[in-house]
C-alpha cells in the first residue's frame, strides 16, 4: 500500500520584478500587465474541477464556481515566488487518513514543454492562526492537463495530489497519512512550465466575505511585498476561501493510552535481546472496525522492519504457546514512523531514540464488543549484536492512577507464559499507544440480538421517553 522511494524535483530559479496588486474584478487579456496578482475569467472552461468531488470530501472549501478569479500561488513562473495559504480542521477525539488534496487553479501554463508544468503542496500545523511546522509535502508532475498552448487567456485546471512525504527525515513516499485532531494549513503552489512568462493563480470560492471556512486564508511573497502571515483581505483578492477538497477517512479514538515515556519493556525479535513480546490491553464496548495502531517504540533497529500483533484474551494475549504466537493480526510497518528524542535506556550507551510508529490496516480489522484486546509492537533486528527495542511505557504525569484495566503484559522465550510487567521492572507499568476506528451502530441491538433496546442494553434517551410514553406518564394531564 504505502512504498519507498525518491522523488526528485529539478526547478530552475528565476527572480521576476515586484508589481502592485491589480484590482481584483478586472478581465485578464493581452494587454494586462504580466505580474498581476489575481485574475478572473469568463465561464468559458469546460473543466469540472473540484466541484464534482465535493460528495467525497472530508473537508469542502468550495468550488470555483462558473466565473473562476484567483490569487497568485506560483513559482518559477513570471512570478519568482508567491504563495496562498488556507486551512482546515480534523474533528476533536477523531483522526484523519488522508488520501488525496485536490485544489482548482487558473493558469496560463503549458504541460507539454520540456520543464512542464507541476505543482507542489505544503502542509502545516497551526499556530496562533497562522502555519507553523511543516507536516507534509507532495509533488504533482501532471494533472492529465491538455498540451495545448492556451496563450494568453488563463483556463482553470486541478492539481490533485494521492502522495506524500511526511517531514521526519525517513525517504518514504506515501500514499496516505494520519493527521491528528486539530487545524492545519495547506499551501499549493504552481510549479511554471519553464517560459518564465506563464502565470498560476489559485481559485477562490464563488462566495465572497461571507463564507470564510475556519480561519482567513493568507499569503506571503517577496516579488509583491508581502509580509509572511498577512490576510488575503489586505490584498486587492478581497476577503475570500480557496477552493480545494480534502478527501480521507475519519476514524474515532478507541483508546488512547497516553503519551511516551523514555523507558520501557523488551519487544524485540532477532536483536541482542531474546524473542519478547510486551503488550497492553484495550476494552471494546460494542463491535468496531479497527483501521489505524500507533505505538511508542524505543528502538535502535530499522523501524521499517518493525510490526504490530493484536491479540484477544480477557487477563492476557491469547494464542501464544512456546515460541509459537498467533495473533488475530500481524502488520508489517507500511505506513511510517515519527522520531521523538532520544534517551539511554538502562545504562545502554548512545540512546536510542523513541519512535512514533503508526500502522494502517486495509480495509480495517472487524473486532467483536465487550472483550479485550492486546497490541504488541516488535522490533525486529537483523542479528546484529545491539540491537534492542522496547515497547515505551506510559508517560508518568501523576503519582497514582496510571493503569488502565490492568497493568501490561510480558513474555519471555523460553518461558511459555505471560508475565505482569511488576515482575519485570518491580512497579505496575501501562504503556503508550492508541488505536482508531469506527463503533458499530448502536441503535439496531446494541450487539446482544435485542432489537428493543440499545447501547448493550442500556437503552437510548428517546427508548427511554417511548416506554414513559407508554404507559402514560410524560403529560401534564395525567397529573393528579
């Protein structure tokens, strides 16, 4: 699903002339100078755009709409560098896999010449409203434009992008990423198609003032003088969103088991360590489709070789006899992992860093409600002597209660049993992971087969108020 590979993008460098913002209304033609900021056509392209995708978007922008206008986000262009930032949000005690970002643009640009022409998207975290720490980037070297010289007069066009590098360092290429509840911002930027006389403009929304979605859209560049941060309003754009559709899946927070901490129990395969599994346990109410694990794993093997088991049982991973384990699924590291810090790790020299490692399962992972489950990371070596990993203990932010359901799991080849964690290190540990997905709905049976009640038998609000109904007690009148 996800892959490995380097992607290298050669762009020419080119310095245009700073110019003042045209008035925002005006019709571009052949007489219109080569450096205005935005622009707005006719209803004349034939370009669906974005607008047929909005059924599918996570996050909706806007459309064009049938007189697209645009504000310069380009490079390498007539234009040395501009960009337009805009942002959206991911729901609280959510996470989203991201797929796609597809963003409308007008553009006089040929995709036929030898540079041709790209687009490259940006994504950042957010910052007192404004884009702080880069989170992403991708790359779109062609759109499945046409090759056709569209001269002078712009014609709308959708830069799409399906891949991303994530900004940890790792030289891995994929095809979709977990992004966090919170806002972040994005920016696309058109890549010129080497005459530096072509122009690149991102739509705006058909609203204007109105309909800002979350917070005002900015922009910044050096060839128009304009500082980092400023609000497109203060431009002659006006106050206006941009057009782009986020497409992902929203998975909820089955469990979230804290963050990591610097020590932690061996998890390890083919190391110095012996073969060791460490687990900790989560509790499903009702059935769930489980699509996304992350770990903290302390680890100073190759963290593609890493992968996680989920194993059931009520008071420990089941399915384990010997060195034999079972477990109900094993998935390799095909999505990514983010380096912490490093730390020593029981007098170990050098410090081994922490990893954030974060698997997607495919098509999720039908578990069934009202039972435990386990999940074990293992990081596995390649015989090399020193090599160790550790599955990261829950972070201690407070002195008592740390322990959900029951402490963490150990096991230890060649013994045949698992082991409460207290045995190993002296004091009940947790450990740090999360685990995402979607609940069954509750409003059929709840999952015990009786369809006259909900939520395991507990009934809903509105079941309540029918059976009080029924008997006649919820009206004024039947008051004595």
């Amino acid at each position: 699903m996800c892959r490995s590979e380097t992607l290298k993008l050669v762009c020419a460098t080119f310095v245009a002339g700073a110019a003042s913002a045209a008035y925002g209304e005006q019709i571009i033609d052949t007489q219109k100078a080569a450096l205005d900021i935005n622009v707005q056509i006719s209803a004349t392209d034939t370009v669906p755009g974005i607008a047929a995708a909005t059924t599918l978007c996570y996050w909706d922008n806007g459309a064009a709409g049938s007189t697209p206008f645009g504000h310069s986000s380009e490079q390498d262009t007539a234009v040395g560098w501009s960009a337009v930032y805009d942002d959206f949000c991911v729901d609280a005690c959510t996470c989203l896999k991201l797929d796609e970002i597809s963003a409308d643009f007008l553009t006089t640009s040929m995709f036929g010449t030898w540079a041709g022409a790209s687009a490259c998207l940006y994504i950042y975290t957010d910052c007192d409203g404004c884009p702080d720490r880069l989170v992403a980037t991708a790359y779109n070297s062609n759109n499945g434009d046409d090759n056709a010289n569209p001269g002078s007069q712009p014609r709308k066009i959708t830069h799409t992008f399906s891949d991303f590098y994530l900004n940890n360092g790792w030289d891995q290429l994929l095809d979709e990423i977990v992004l966090d509840a919170g806002c972040y911002w994005i920016s696309v930027v058109h890549k010129g198609d080497g005459s530096w006389t072509d122009r690149g403009w991102w739509c705006t929304t058909e609203y204007r003032e109105y309909r800002i979605k979350a917070a005002e859209p900015t922009t910044e560049s050096e060839d128009f003088m304009i500082a980092p941060c400023t609000k497109i309003s203060e431009t002659n754009t006006g106050k206006r969103d941009f057009a782009f559709c986020v497409i992902g899946e929203s998975s909820d927070i089955l469990c979230d088991n804290g963050n990591c901490d610097t020590m932690g129990s061996p998890s390890a395969l083919d190391t110095s360590l012996p073969s060791t599994r460490s687990a900790d346990q989560f509790h499903l109410r009702r059935d769930a489709n489980l699509s996304i694990v992350e770990v903290c794993l302390i680890n100073n093997c190759d963290p593609h070789r890493s992968f996680v088991e989920i194993y059931d049982g009520d008071c420990y991973p089941m399915n384990v006899v010997a060195t034999y384990f079972d477990p109900i699924v094993q998935h390799a590291l095909d999505s990514w992992g983010q380096p912490l810090y490093s730390t020593g790790f029981n007098g170990y020299p050098g410090g081994d860093p922490v990893w954030r490692l974060t698997w997607c399962i495919e098509n999720g992972l039908a578990l069934t409600g009202c039972a435990n489950y386990w999940v074990a990371p293992i990081g596995k070596g390649t015989g090399t002597f020193g090599e160790r990993a550790f599955f990261a203990f829950r972070q201690n932010c407070k002195e008592h209660c740390l322990i959900k359901i029951a402490e963490g799991q150990f096991y230890n080849h060649p013994a045949d049993y698992w082991s409460p964690v207290s045995y190993e290190v002296g004091t009940a540990k947790d450990f740090a992971f999360s685990v995402y997905g979607t609940l069954a709905d509750t409003q059929a049976d709840g999952g015990n087969g009786d369809d006259t009640v909900g939520d395991n038998g507990r009934g809903t609000m509105q079941e309540l108020r029918d059976a009080i109904s029924s008997f006649g007690f919820n009206t004024i009148n039947n008051r004595q």
